[in-house]
C-alpha cells in the first residue's frame, strides 16, 4: 500500500468521525467531545498536506535542487505540527472558560458509543500509519501515525470522563484541558523532528556503528572514520564524514580508498556519501 493511498483513507475516515462526535458533542453541550472531533478533523488536514507533501517530494532533481525534493515531505510534516498547536490553544481557551461558568455536561448512551467508535478507528489508523511509515520509510507518515494515536489517546481519557461526568461538575473541562494538552505535545513533538531533519544534525548512534561496520576490513590500515553528518532529503539520504589515511599514501590511492567506501556505503545502506580524506597525523 502506497503513503498517498494511507492518507485517502485517513481522510475519509476522520471526516466520517469528525462527524458524528461533533453532532454528540454538540448534542451533550460537551467542550471535550466538540474539542475531540476538532481534533480528529485535524488529521484530515494533516493529511492533506501529507499528500501534497509526498507528491512535490516525488519530484526529480533539476538545476535549481540537485538533492531533489524530498524536504518537501518535512515542510508537510511541520505543517502538521503547526496546525496541531494552534487547536490546542483553541481548546485550552474553551476548556477554561467552562470551568470558569462552571458548566457541567451529562453524557448518553450516544457519546459512549461514539467515543468508542472512535478510539477503534483511530488506533487502526495509527497501527496502519506506522506501519506503511516504516515500510516506506516516510517521516511525514510516521507523524501522522502519532496524530492518530494522540486522538485515541485523547477519546479513551473522554471515555473514562464519561462514566465520571455525572457526578463530578468540572469533569467536562477538565476532560478538554487534557485533550488539549496532549495535542500541543504531539504538536510540539512533530514540530521538534521535522525541524531537527531540515536542520541537519549529527548521524544517530545505529547509523554511525553500521558505518563504521561497512567500512571496517576493507583495508589494511585502520580508517579513522570521524565527523560523521546525515543530510535528509525525504527518501533521499547524504552522508559526509572525515577519514584519516596514512600521509604518505598518494592522492590517487586515496582517491581510491573514498570511492570503494562511498560505493559500499551506497550498496548496503543505500546513502549516497561524500568523504573528505585527511592525513593520519593531521588535526
């Protein structure tokens, strides 16, 4: 299954939802259900621009961008986070407001099903996501997996608020206070990745010992592989780092070395690399 046939699906299904929480919680006066389906209306969002995202990232490489367009998928994927923080704020702001007038909500036999309904779907969205996300390894995908599971999450603490909502005066409030949190923090979470990836920053620990792994045996002398950098452009992957050769050795045995090491990190981790060679007693 393709990520574009991913995102369809999570559309039409959040717009299904979207639906039929928002009349129950327009039905029931409830802040934390009308926040709730806000917030599953906002996957569907989500995916749209993960859609238009994969689609631009899909692009060849031209003139103007030689590494292709693959950070098109991590724009996507900011925007995404971004709108997640601005739908928090909104119910935060709701959510006070209730506790301030000090307005209670009695839930039916129609919010629990719904609720329900919901967290099923949405887990099954997640699961989906995720899985698809690894499959094709695609960053946007997997953020958008945790949209969905941030709304399960988020419709089991209403479930919960629910059977307590009777009783207790402020639960509703309270109740949308927690959604609201637990949206600003995917938000955040999303936002902190993507960015991190447009940045660019230092090869994780796992890439780093593979590398190492790749290229240890393949000559006699040790490399000295260091200054390890990853640069992603959605599937499109670079990596540059230093290795230090003997000073003697001439430009074109190294010249050499670099291009069996680029060729074999190319073929096993499917990176294309760029090395920069320095003497063994340099700094």
């Amino acid at each position: 299954m393709t990520s574009e046939r991913v995102g369809w699906i999570s559309i039409f299904t959040n717009i299904f939802l979207f639906v039929i929480k928002y009349w129950v919680g327009f039905v029931s006066g409830s802040v934390a259900l009308i926040a709730d389906a806000w917030h599953t209306l906002s996957d569907s969002i989500s995916s749209i621009a993960l859609i238009i995202g994969l689609k631009l990232s899909k692009a060849p490489p031209d003139k103007e961008h030689p590494y292709g367009h693959g950070r098109a998928e991590l724009i996507s994927t900011l925007v995404i986070g971004f709108i997640l923080g601005m739908i928090g704020l909104s119910f935060v702001k709701d959510s006070l407001d209730r506790l301030v007038q000090e307005q209670s909500v009695t839930f039916g036999f129609w919010a629990k099903a719904v609720t329900i309904t919901s967290i099923l779907g949405k887990e099954a969205l997640a699961q989906l996501s995720f899985y698809i996300g690894r499959k094709n390894e695609s960053p946007s995908l997997r953020a958008d997996g945790w949209h969905h599971r941030s709304d399960a999450l988020s419709s089991l603490i209403i479930l919960a608020g629910i059977f307590l909502g009777g009783k207790i005066w402020w639960m509703d409030g309270v109740l949308g206070l927690i959604v609201a949190g637990l949206i600003l923090y995917s938000g955040f979470d999303i936002i902190k990745k993507a960015w991190d990836d447009m940045l660019g920053k230092s090869a994780d620990e796992a890439t780093t010992l593979k590398l190492k792994k790749v290229v240890k045996g393949m000559f006699n002398n040790e490399i000295h592989l260091h200054h390890v950098h990853m640069h992603i452009y959605g599937d499109h992957k670079e990596l540059t780092f230093h290795i230090k050769l003997p000073p003697d050795m001439s430009l074109k045995e190294a010249h050499d070395i670099a291009n069996k090491i680029e060729h074999k990190v190319r073929r096993e981790m499917k990176i294309e690399a760029t090395i920069h060679m320095e003497p063994l007693s340099g700094d």
